[in-house]
C-alpha cells in the first residue's frame, strides 16, 4: 500500500506543485493520476522512488516512511516506465532488460533467461532480444521499457505517461496489454497522463487534479462518470458535453443495436447483455459495445 500523508512540495521559484496531499493508493490496483499540465501529478509520482523530495508531509510504503529508505535501493526495488522508454542506447534489447537484476547481483546468464520470460510476457519475438533499441519501433520500444520495469519482480510500478509518445492505434493496444499484464501479474500500479480516456481503460481507481495538486475528485472511473463532483470533472471527462451520454440505435434487418453518442455519432456495437464488473469503466446499458 502507498500512502501519501498531507505531502506538499514548493520548488525554490515558489511554484507550489502539491498541496497538502492526502490518499492511499491500494495494493494490486492501477492507479491513475490524471490532470493538465502543472497540476502536480508526476511530483508526486516521483516522491515515491524519492526522485522528488516532499517539502512538508510523508510517502510511505508499506507503513514505512521512504525518507528512511536508501534511495538507490528503493529506485531499484521499484519498476519505472518513462515516455520514451529510457532504454541504453548502446546495448542490446536483452540487456536493456536484464540490467537491474544484474545490478542487484543475479548472475547474468539467469538475468537473461528471465528477460526472455519477459519480452515473452510483453507480446515480443524473442529474436529482437538481440536488437538495439533504435532497431525497434515505437510501440515495441515502449513494450521493452515495461519489460525491464518489471524484471525485477517489483510489487510497485510507476508509469509516467508511458504511451504518450506512440501513434493512437499503437497507443490503444498498449493499454490493453497493460491490463492483461495487471490482471496477470497483480502489480501496484501508479500511472500519469493528462488523457481522461487512458485514464478509464486503464484504471481501477482515477484521481483527477486541478492545477497545484489539488484533487477534484477520487474514485472508479464508473463512479466518476456517474456522478462528476463538480462542473470542472464533468468538463473534464466530458459529461458537460454530452460525449459520454450513449443511447442505444436499432438498425432494421440487425439484431446488434449500434452504441451513438448524443450527437448520433457511432460509437460501437452492443453485441452481448453482460452485468458490468466492480470498477469497470461506462458502458451502454449493461451492454458491451465494440
């Protein structure tokens, strides 16, 4: 469990990029901190490997305080998944993977074996193991990003607007790859991004910041999008705007009613009567479109 414990944090200029900050981030669960830019999301993201130090207030893992953690041993205990993947230009993919489990002291020849698991694991050919990342798409790059996160078997993963910088298509593959990882794996996930709509596939629990850090609402994306706390989420998630508000069309000759926004736009297909899980995200009447 992560908890944050009214954490502040002013930068030497005087912006304040938190205030008083208080939430639990539960185990095994996603995560996902959603806001615009300058609303404090990745601070506090950062605070929990202590690549950002608090200025007042505590993170705390597990019941301990991480002020009182080693700082190279904590960022190595945790997984960490950049924009742009980060990975070493000069190795090969297998080693870009292996390399915190080797720092850790596993021996090599096992710390790649276990890489191989991973890419497995991501959804990539073992062949571009022996590759250099700029050999790699985007979207596989970012796949190989997730794999060394994950390589050392971390229970927390912080993922600071990971997809942001892959095409739409590839974009959404990833986030569903994610969430077959996360219902495998069962890893503490925390996520960033300012898209709303990543943040419902993605997540079982949203917090949605309003600039400073300061939270406009909490909870499943389900609860969010039926009762918006305020005008600013309901603008921010688009229920102002009737983008979220789905009907149901049936088309003659068709027994699949097509899913349309307010607008009449084409959404989906409702192709079967399913009950919606805890904490999944909307859909139309119980249904399931694609």
């Amino acid at each position: 469990m992560i908890e944050f414990r009214s954490v502040s944090k002013q930068f030497p200029d005087g912006t304040v990029a938190v205030d008083d900050f208080s939430h639990v981030l539960p185990t095994g669960k996603a995560t996902v901190l959603v806001g615009s830019s300058g609303s404090g999301k990745t601070t506090l993201l950062r605070m929990i490997n202590r690549m950002v130090e608090p200025t007042g207030g505590q993170v705390l893992i597990d019941g301990t305080d991480v002020a009182k953690l080693d700082r190279v041993r904590l960022r190595r205990s945790i997984g960490y998944v950049l924009q742009a993947a980060g990975l070493l230009p000069h190795r090969r993919v297998i080693d870009n993977v292996a390399t915190v489990p080797v720092l850790n002291g596993v021996r090599k020849a096992e710390a790649r074996e276990r890489a191989y698991e991973l890419l497995d694991k991501v959804g990539l050919d073992r062949a571009l193991g022996e590759r250099y990342p700029s050999q790699l798409s985007g979207g596989q790059q970012q796949r190989v990003g997730v794999a060394r996160a994950l390589a050392a078997d971390p229970e927390i993963l912080l993922m600071d607007e990971p997809f942001g910088a892959v095409d739409p298509i590839v974009r959404a593959d990833l986030q569903l790859e994610l969430n077959r990882l996360q219902r495998e794996l069962g890893k503490t996930i925390v996520f960033v991004t300012h898209d709303i709509d990543e943040a419902f596939t993605v997540a079982d629990q949203v917090v949605i910041f309003r600039k400073g850090g300061v939270v406009a609402q909490a909870g499943t994306p389900a609860e969010i999008l039926a009762h918006p706390a305020d005008d600013f989420v309901a603008s921010f998630v688009g229920a102002d705007a009737g983008r979220r508000s789905l009907q149901l069309q049936h088309r003659p000759g068709d027994d699949r009613p097509l899913v349309v926004d307010r607008d009449g736009r084409p959404i989906g297909v409702l192709e079967s009567t399913v009950e919606a899980a805890p904490g999944a995200g909307a859909s139309a009447q119980g249904g399931t479109a694609t």
